[in-house]
C-alpha cells in the first residue's frame, strides 16, 4: 500500500441522535432527496400551464416513496439475497438488517407512477418525464450515504485516489460511491433538467433517465466490488451491469419511438 492513499477514517453512521432516538446518515440522505424533489416539483407545479398542482405533486411523491421502499427492499431481497430468503423467509421484512436494490427501487416506482397515473386520469409518461427529473439528487445523496458508511467500496487499484476502506482490506480501492455520486447524481441531474427545459416530446425525459442511469451505471460496475454471494457470470458481467443492459435498451427505444413515434407517448403532447 502506497503511503500517499487515503484511509478511510471510519464516520460514525449515526448523524443525530437525542437519546433513544437515532437519525442514521442513509436515511438522513434519502430524506434530503424527498425534500429536493418536493421542492422542486411544487416550483414546477406552480409555472403557468404546467398541468399539476400541490395535492397531485403531494400525492405523486408519496406514492413514489412507498414505490421506492417495496420495490427497493423486494428487489434486494430477489435480486441479490434469493439463497438467504429460501433459508429464512422473514428475512424479507427485516429492513432494518440493511439492504436496498435501485432497480427494485425503480420498478416499484414505475408501478407507483403507473397506480397514480390512471387514479389521476393522465397518461403515464405526462407523470414519468415531471418525476425523472426529481430523481438523481436523491440518487447522489444515497451514495453519499454509501460513502459515509463505508460500504460498497470498489476494486483494489493503484491509482492515486485510491482509498483504503480498513473493512475491505488494507489495499487502496477505487471510491466507486464517489463515482456514483458524480455521473448519477450530478451528471443525470443535469442532463436530466436541461432535457425538460427543452421541452422535448413525451417519453424523451423518461427514456433519456433509463439510458443514461443504465450506462453509468454499467460504467462503474467494471470498477465496483461484486457482491461477494453472486461474484461475476461469464467472469465478467455484475448482476448490476445485468440488470442495467435491459434499462438502456428500454431507454433507447423510448427515445426513438418518442421522436419517430410520438403519439404512442400522449398525442405528442410536449413535456410540460
């Protein structure tokens, strides 16, 4: 190990605590994300023609919240721990052992936005192209959350920002939580917003969402330490990158048929 690579000091995973009552940094973050896409969807919301209002926006985000914590904890749990959940059925509802899957996560927010879709009489991708947008700020601070804790750590590499994770090991590991962070948080956020300002046809913010998470995504996997209970298939692929492959696909598609294609995604209604 070089002398020059930075140990990771260890941050206490509790950020506040008043007695019994202890706030943990991951669920810290994921309430910071939930306050930003609030935010930023009532100021939407509020612009003239926009097509919502408070309530809708209320009521979209808690329906993407509850998408979010079901489809996070049951994609985990199928996903990445099956062996662990034949064994002990329970271990389902045992959130707070740990364990959330993003594109669990994403499905159970496509059925939420899908649920509130048709209870709102607006056609899905009028809601999916206002929520896409929302989405990567809390992304980012997740992995953050990652970072602080810890956990999720990259390969072993030499390359002078390297970071030595003493859980993992005493050799320097790409910061692949920081990597994350950048291209999905700030990178999809931009990308993101600078598509909806445009105001481009329906289904191009959403397909744009899935194609560039899924890319990025499938990046860092190259450099992001397996899960140690499924290790690489053919030696090579995640079961990150494997579930990345089908959303960049889908992405694709959605762009290309929201272009040639629009009345498949609204009447070829604009993203308002």
């Amino acid at each position: 190990m070089s002398q020059s690579h930075w140990v990771f000091p260890g941050f206490d995973p509790i950020a506040i605590q008043i007695g019994p009552l202890a706030v943990h940094w991951y669920g810290l973050m994921y309430l910071l994300g939930f306050v930003f896409a609030w935010w930023m969807a009532n100021r939407r919301a509020a612009q003239p023609g926009s097509g919502w209002n408070r309530d809708q926006v209320s009521d979209v985000l808690f329906y993407g919240f509850l998408g979010v914590i079901l489809g996070g904890r049951l994609g985990y749990v199928f996903f990445y721990q099956f062996d662990t959940f034949l064994a002990d059925p329970l271990y389902l509802i045992k959130i707070w052992t740990g364990g959330m899957s993003f594109h669990g996560g994403l499905i159970g927010v496509i059925t939420a936005l899908w649920l509130f879709a048709r209870k709102q009489h607006k056609t899905f991708f009028a809601v999916s192209d206002f929520i896409a947008p929302l989405i990567p700020f809390g992304l980012g601070a997740g992995r953050i959350g990652n970072f602080i804790n810890g956990e999720l750590w990259g390969r072993t590499t030499e390359v002078p920002w390297g970071i030595v994770f003493p859980a993992a090991g005493m050799l320097p590991r790409h910061p692949s939580q920081l990597y994350q962070f950048a291209l999905e948080g700030v990178v999809l956020l931009i990308i993101l917003n600078l598509a909806w300002r445009a105001r481009p046809p329906r289904g191009v913010v959403s397909g744009l969402f899935l194609l560039c998470y899924g890319l990025f995504r499938f990046m860092v996997e190259f450099v992001r330490e397996p899960d140690a209970q499924l290790g690489l298939y053919l030696d090579l692929f995640s079961m990150g990158q494997l579930l990345s492959m089908p959303m960049m696909l889908a992405g694709a598609l959605m762009l290309w048929a929201a272009c040639r294609r629009p009345r498949w995604f609204g009447n070829g209604e604009k993203t308002a």
